[in-house]
C-alpha cells in the first residue's frame, strides 16, 4: 500500500465521484480507477459500490475512510515538528480553535507565550467542536478552546475565562434609548443568533439566557461567525448577542452595544484537553492561558483525575 492509494481512495471518498476525484487530483480517471483497484485488492474487500448513476461508500469503504485522514495528518505532523526544529524551535504546541474565540484573549496569550518562550512553536488549527473533540482524542492537537464544556468522558474542558455578554445593535434603533437593555424589551425585536449546529458551545449559552424569560424569541437568522452577526445587525437584520470584546474588533461603525439589565450574563471559553498528565510544555501554556482565572479552575485544568469542570 502506498500513499498515492490513500489520496486517491480520499479524494474518490470525497467526492464520490470517480471524474471529479481525478479532477482534483490533477490525473486521468483511468490511473484514478487503477490505483482504486490495486488498492481493493491489497485489502481484500470492496470499498466503492459504483454503477451508472451513482458511487458510494461500502460499508469497508467507510470504515476505512475513518482511518485514512488520520494517515495524512500523522505525516504533517512529523513535517511540520521537522520543519519546526529546522526553524530553531525546541518544542511545539497543536493547539485547536472553533466558535469564533476572542481575538483580544488569544492575542495577549499568543504574544505572552512568544515572550516567555520563544523556542515553543504555536500552531493553530481552526475548526468545529466536533473535528475539535475528535482531534483531540486522536492526539493530533495537544489542547483546544471552544465555548462548550461537552466534551465526552475522555476530555477535560476547564473554564479559562469569561466576557461579560452584549447586545448588539443597530446604532439607530429605538432600544438605545436605554442604558441597559431588559431582556423581554430585547425579545420584542428579530435576533441573529449563532447557529446550533456550527457554534454549538456558544447557542447553548445565548440560549440559557433567552430561557431566564417566558417570551419566544423572533429568530430573524443563523449564522456561523460573530463577524457575520455583526455584519447582519449593521443591516438592520436584527439584534445580536456577543462580548464587547468582539464587537470592538469588528470596528463597525453601525454597532452599537447595550449590557442586559439585572445581572449580567457571560460568555465562557473552556479550555480543552485529553485526561491524563500534560507535558511540561502544555502545562506552562495552560498556566498563562489561565493565568486571569481563579485558582481553582487553574488546579484543576493541571488536575489529571477525570471530570470535566463546568
């Protein structure tokens, strides 16, 4: 089995289309069919149903398709620690990012970690909760941030710290006549929320606020980024909910932003990671990352019993 097998059995698996794979690979169909076969024969079953109409996945096919990327991310993983020790670093760091995380927080762990150790590479990997968590369990990333604590029975998720919750709006809407918005005035108006499925962590928590009140709340979008709630409430779409923080980054003249009324809610980042004994490279990341968070939850994201704190 050689490697041009798995990335033609990758990009056939894909696309599931024997035409479009040999696109995408820049080759003929019929080496692209050739190199499937030798490859069905090695293994000794079957991995595409194709006819006519149509090709799928057997069941061999997709349980071999379970496998085969983590192939390929294994490779760049050595390449990348190659190159990394090439560049004159000592150490590296895989470190997971998905629900659109606060640029200023990263940005002031980033620059802290570059100051305290530069010989430590930091690489970032942008993504869903769900490649997140499954990346993690397979040790191809070393920690990750997400705004959800649900992370399964193998991870550890710790708080790492939290913004203060706003609501976006229009710079010309009739609610800015307050100083702190109530929420059943905010529910009167059409809302961009972030989409369940694409910011999972993130929709749990806005929806654990709109579920403090008995009013239903206009849904107007979903969406899948911050940058793009913004970009819908400056339009007039609706209002949104986010963290100063953010909205600030975006620098959108149109945005204006109101706390709630009462006390106020937050949004939390958790920082993520297999149970077990860190490295002492991921420990002292972990410290500064937290270094804003209360004792205990830096204790317990160094703690290696299992649990997840919350």
């Amino acid at each position: 089995m050689e490697l041009r097998h798995l990335r033609c059995f990758l990009a056939v698996a894909q696309e599931l289309h024997f035409a479009r794979a040999a696109e995408k690979l820049h080759i003929e169909q019929s080496p692209l069919s050739r190199a499937i076969k030798e490859l069905e024969g090695e293994l000794g079953v079957r991995l595409f149903d194709r006819n006519t109409r149509s090709t799928r996945l057997t069941r061999a096919g997709q349980v071999f398709m379970d496998h085969v990327p983590r192939v390929f991310a294994a490779l760049t993983k050595a390449r990348d620690s190659v190159r990394a020790v090439s560049a004159g670093f000592q150490g590296q760091l895989r470190i997971a990012l998905s629900e659109g995380i606060s640029q200023a927080r990263l940005t002031a762990l980033l620059s802290c970690c570059r100051v305290e150790e530069p010989d430590t590479e930091i690489r970032l990997y942008e993504g869903p909760l769900s490649q997140q968590i499954r990346g993690l369990e397979a040790d191809l990333y070393d920690a990750g941030f997400s705004h959800s604590s649900e992370v399964g029975e193998t991870l550890l998720a710790v708080s790492a710290w939290n913004d203060p919750m706003v609501v976006a709006v229009p710079s010309r809407h009739p609610l800015l006549a307050h100083k702190k918005l109530p929420l059943d005035e905010v529910l009167r108006y059409p809302l961009v929320l972030s989409d369940p499925e694409m910011c999972e962590g993130c929709s749990r928590q806005v929806a654990r606020v709109l579920r403090s009140t008995d009013r239903e709340p206009i849904v107007a979008e979903q969406v899948a980024s911050q940058d793009l709630m913004v970009t819908l409430v400056a339009a007039g779409y609706g209002l949104g909910f986010s963290t100063e923080a953010h909205v600030s980054t975006c620098g959108h003249p149109e945005i204006v932003t109101r706390p709630l009324a009462g006390r106020t809610p937050v949004l939390t980042t958790y920082l993520i990671r297999r149970i077990g004994d860190p490295s002492e490279t991921l420990q002292r990341f972990m410290k500064r990352a937290l270094v804003a968070a209360p004792n205990r939850a830096t204790d317990e994201a160094l703690d290696t019993s299992p649990g997840s704190s919350t």
